[in-house]
C-alpha cells in the first residue's frame, strides 16, 4: 500500500521561537496515524536543526527541507547541499517547486541535478510538477506536467523511483481567484500516475504517492482525498497554523 503524505511548507515564514511553538502544538493534536500515513515538516534551512530535535522519537513525522543545491559543495555563497542536509537529520527535500522554478529560474536540467543530488545522498524528495495559467486555459496542461516529469525523473531506475514522492501544483489556482475542482485535481493525478506507469509499468505506477498542492485546506482536504489517485497534500498556508494544518492531517487519516 503506498504512503498517505502530508507535508507542510513553511516557505519564508516563522522565526525560530514561532517555529517551536507551532511543532508543539502540532504534536499536542497530532492523531494516531495508520502505518501508512506520514506527516512531513519543511522549515527554513535555520529551523532544521531545532525542529529535527522536537521530531526525535515521532515514528510518523519526518525532517523535511525546502531545497538543495545541484552541486555537492564549493563555492556556492548561501547554498546548502543534499549531503549538509542529510547531516542534519533532514529525510525528505522538496524539489521543483513553482515558485523556486518561476523566481529562481530553475530549469529542467538543473532540477535533475538536484534530484541526483539528493538521492545520492539518500533522501527522499518531493518533486513538483504543475501548469500556470496559460497552460490551463489552452488546455495543454496534461502535455506540460508530463514533459516536467519526463525531464526531471526519468533518468531514473525504477528502484531509485521508490524514493521520488510527486506533487501536483495547479499553479493557475493558487493566488488567482481561481479554484482547482477536486475532479480536476482527480483528473491530473491519474494523468501523472498513467504518465509514471508508461515508463516504469504499472507496479512502479500504483506504488507512488502522488500529493495536491493546490490551496489544500480543513475545509476541501476530505473531498480531495477521497480522490482516488490523490495520495496526501503538499500544503502551504495552512501549514502555519496548528489547527489548520492539523485538520488536514485528520482528514488524510480518515482517507
């Protein structure tokens, strides 16, 4: 059965005191999880030490990190490596995302590097795919998400695809007025699940977790992971806040 994921991305956000109290009271309300389900936590770089000593002992929540660099060391002013986060008790990396891709201008090639980077360093990650605006009003959208993955994954054997957890980002819904229906968040997740299982066969297919990245929330995570191919979410906003982020992890132990 593969893994049910909820992983919260702090983005640019939370001062260390403010980041301790939130994983305090995350872990107050924190329900009992199946052995299927996994809670992620992604700080900031300057978190990761500190929160990676309030996880010590918690079997379902996991170090989460928001990015790597491509290279495995020099000099690179302001970078961090695969290699400094796996030292520092970090499992999961979150690669690809739309907004390192957009303001970053990370491309294709690169973010294959940083994949290779991470999983030579052994660590999971989380690789973002997902269409903007443009891309969703000329309907083209299915063609997009699958050349983001080709390019990003796969290079990869099917053994080193156990460790690549996939997460969609309608980037057209987030910030635009615009809501991205379960049904179409349904109907992508299928579409990167028949793109996975093209190349890597049907085991490889079902046996990935694909999350939604899309605006999830208390209030629609129910009916999105309900969704069939939806496996967990990739949340944002709602992951600073203890309640929020907490109802949606209920709702995935309830999926």
């Amino acid at each position: 059965m593969r893994k049910k994921i909820v992983a919260g991305n702090w983005k640019m956000n939370l001062d260390l005191d403010e980041g301790a109290e939130l994983v305090n009271e995350i872990f107050k309300g924190l329900p009992v999880l199946s052995e299927n389900c996994q809670v992620v936590i992604a700080p900031p770089f300057i978190h990761l030490k500190e929160t990676g000593e309030q996880l010590t002992g918690m079997i379902d929540v996991h170090l989460g990190a928001q990015n790597c660099h491509h290279e495995s060391s020099g000099a690179y002013t302001g970078e961090v490596s695969a290699g400094m986060l796996k030292s520092a008790g970090v499992e999961y990396v979150i690669i690809g995302h739309s907004e390192r891709r957009e303001y970053m201008k990370e491309d294709d090639a690169m973010l294959a590097k940083k994949v290779n980077q991470a999983l030579t360093n052994g660590l999971k990650v989380i690789f973002c795919c997902g269409e903007p605006l443009e891309i969703r009003d000329n309907n083209t959208q299915n063609t997009y998400v699958e050349s983001e993955i080709k390019a990003g994954l796969f290079h990869l054997s099917e053994k080193q695809l156990n460790n690549i957890v996939l997460a969609y980002e309608p980037i057209w819904a987030i910030g635009t007025g615009r809501t991205a229906t379960s049904e179409q968040a349904q109907d992508m997740h299928a579409h990167i699940r028949s793109v996975i299982a093209n190349q890597y066969g049907e085991d490889a297919a079902y046996a990935i977790s694909i999350l939604y990245g899309g605006s999830c929330k208390p209030s629609n995570a129910d009916e999105l992971f309900a969704c069939p191919d939806v496996d967990g979410g990739l949340i944002g906003g709602a992951a600073l806040k203890a309640k929020d982020f907490l109802g949606i992890i209920e709702a995935m132990a309830n999926s």
